[in-house]
C-alpha cells in the first residue's frame, strides 16, 4: 500500500538523478573565499561591528513588533526609516518583510481590473507569483528586447487603462542591466504607462549614493515604482518600494503580505537604517567593486573565448549541464573558493551555470586567483 508522501518522495528521487536536488548549505567550515552571498559592500562579512553602534544609536529598538504594520504600536523606527527613504528617493516610501513579500504584494494589489503588465522575460520569480495571485492580466517580451516591448505596447496598450511595465535593474542571473534610457522614452509614448523597477541588485552598488541603477542613470524621477532590499547589499533585512502618495497609501490597504504579516522587528528596521547611512558613505567601494568585477568578467573571456553578457558585480558562468555545474562547484571548493551551481528551474535547460556574487571586500588578488583556478580547471 503507496503511502500519501510516496509521490513526494519520488519527485526528489527524479530530482536527485538530474543533479537538480538542493539541500540549504551549512556554515563554512574551511576558509574559503566567499562568491555566493548577495553581500555586495561586505558589510555582512564584518559581522558584529555596527552591533555597538545600533545599540547606542537606538536602545529603544525592540526586538518583536508583535503585530502587522496596521496594528502595531512599535511603529517609530519604521517611520524613520521610510522619512529617510524619502528624502533619498523623492518619493514616499514603504517597508515590506522581505523582497518576496514586497513583489508579490505589490503586483497583486496593483492587478485591479483594466490593468495589463508587460514583464520583462527574465523578471524575478516573486513579480510572477504575485501576478499569478492577483489573476492579473499579464504578457512578457524577450529579455531586454526594446523592440519586442514596443510590439506589445502599439498592440495591446489601448485595451487597458494603465500598464505596468515591470522590468529588474540588475538581472540577478545574468548579471546584466536592463536599458533604463530606453524604457523611459518607450513609456512616455503611451500615456497610461507605468514603469515599475525591481532594484534588489542595484541598490548599494550603483548610483553615486547606492540607490541603485536609476539613480546612476538620472531617472529616479522618471521610474513610477522602485522596489529595493535591504536584504543584500545593505547586510540587513526586509525591502521597500519608493512609489507616489497614492499608490502607497494603496498598498497600505491592498497589499496582503503588508496587511497581514507581523511587521519586521524595530530593530531590524533601526539596522537597515544605520546600513543605509553607512552604505550611502560607500562611494570608493562600489567603484572597486566594478573595477573587480570588470576585471574578472575579462579574465573569463580570455578563458572561455565569450563576452560576458554581466555589466555588474554578478558574473555568470555557464556550464548548460547541471551535473557539470554541481561538479565545477565542488572542484572550486577544494581549490578555496565557495560558490553555489544554479540549475533548472532557477534558469532555463541548457544556461546551468555558476553565478559568481563579487563584493567589495575582495582584492585583485582574490579574483586573480580565481581566475587562475578555472582555467586550471576548464582546460583540463
């Protein structure tokens, strides 16, 4: 007699046999060099440094909230946090528990009738899912094919009476950026054209304060919705979205994972703070961080004998088989350096791959290095 799990169970059999079953990793237990994290600045990395500061900037800062955003009482680090936001980004802004949260409950809130999205292929997962939960109306052009988007747009734009064209700032898998300028001029063709911007990788490593890609290119004003982290870059937790008075006071009354989550504890949010203000300071970071990550991106084209498609601080590694990705993970680690296989469904079949996380704590040593152990290992 099959047990009620048997199915579940041969589903991870199937998995395991496609080198595709993952398992959460442990903590280092060799020194290694660390390409995994979304750690950009290597604030994290320096683990409990800012803890004294946080305690004496903000010894009021409780470590439970108790309750969601709509009935908590603990609410004053929050706000600090937004007001801060919005003087940075000239918009008001809202905090959400996590980028998930904050994507999905965005784009479902937003899904009301006579609203069509236009997503970029290569969007991250949580805008789907939120899409999928709103039952929104929804289509997707090739990634950062201007093109393609203007053929939706001239074809389906009249139907509705706003779109939301949804795109990422930098791609979390590809490393490359999407071509803010141009999805600017298509949007101000089509007058009920929103722009809404997933900053998760930009924000903390590009723009002259680290508020992300739009800030770098001059369009904070130009972009409708900004959502960033501070998850990675920042060495914190939860995310936001910058956004017009009205659409955030929108999702403070539609936005379910807002309405009916606990609110993240006012310390976390006290944390992000005091990581903003540090991150802002980090000018001379992020320009090595790009020099690195240039430097690199370099260093495998002249091993592989392809341009890297990254323009960040992610540089991917593609093996188009998730056997090859697992075993060049493992070779890497013997050789010192930690960095995780990304497979199916992750990526397409065929782009498996090693995504290679720089940060700025990394020298030039460091991805020299590297270097030198793939083409070690890829030429052999």
């Amino acid at each position: 007699m099959s047990l009620p799990t048997d199915e579940y169970a041969s589903i991870l059999r199937r998995l395991d046999e496609e080198a595709r079953l993952r398992s959460i990793p442990g903590e280092n237990e060799h020194i290694c060099t660390d390409l995994t994290s979304n750690d950009y600045l290597g604030l994290g990395a320096r683990g409990t440094e800012f803890d004294a500061e946080l305690l004496r900037r903000f010894p009021d800062a409780s470590f439970t909230s108790s309750a969601s955003r709509l009935l908590s009482r603990r609410q004053k680090h929050h706000k600090m946090l937004e007001d801060r936001l919005e003087e940075l980004y000239g918009k008001p802004a809202l905090l959400f528990n996590s980028g998930y949260h904050a994507n999905v409950g965005i784009t479902s809130a937003l899904a009301v009738p006579g609203t069509l999205f236009v997503c970029d292929k290569a969007i991250h997962a949580s805008v789907i899912d939120g899409l999928a939960v709103g039952k929104a109306d929804f289509r997707r052009f090739p990634h950062n094919d201007m093109e393609r988007l203007e053929t939706v747009l001239s074809r389906h734009a009249s139907d509705y009476r706003r779109v939301i064209i949804a795109a990422e700032s930098v791609y979390s898998m590809d490393g490359d950026t999407a071509p803010l300028q141009r999805l600017v001029e298509i949007r101000h063709r089509y007058p009920n054209a929103m722009i809404y911007l997933d900053e998760a990788h930009g924000v903390g490593v590009r723009g002259d304060k680290g508020l992300g890609l739009a800030e770098e290119c001059g369009l904070i004003g130009e972009i409708d919705i900004i959502v960033g982290t501070f998850g990675k870059a920042l060495a914190s937790s939860g995310a936001f979205v910058a956004a017009s008075g009205d659409l955030v006071r929108f999702l403070i009354n539609c936005a379910r994972p807002l309405i009916f989550s606990t609110a993240l504890p006012p310390v976390c949010a006290a944390r992000s703070l005091l990581m903003l203000e540090k991150s802002i300071c980090m000018p001379e970071e992020r320009r090595h961080l790009a020099s690195i990550s240039e430097r690199f991106r370099k260093s495998l084209k002249a091993i592989t004998g392809e341009e890297s498609v990254s323009q960040s601080q992610i540089v991917p590694l593609i093996t188009g088989d998730a056997a090859k990705a697992v075993a060049l993970a493992s070779e890497l680690r013997t050789l010192g350096f930690d960095s995780l296989p990304i497979r199916r469904p992750t990526v397409a079949p065929g782009t498996e791959r090693i995504r290679f996380s720089l940060n700025a704590s990394l020298g030039i040593r460091d991805v020299d290095s590297l270097a030198d152990a793939l083409k070690t290992l890829l030429q052999t």
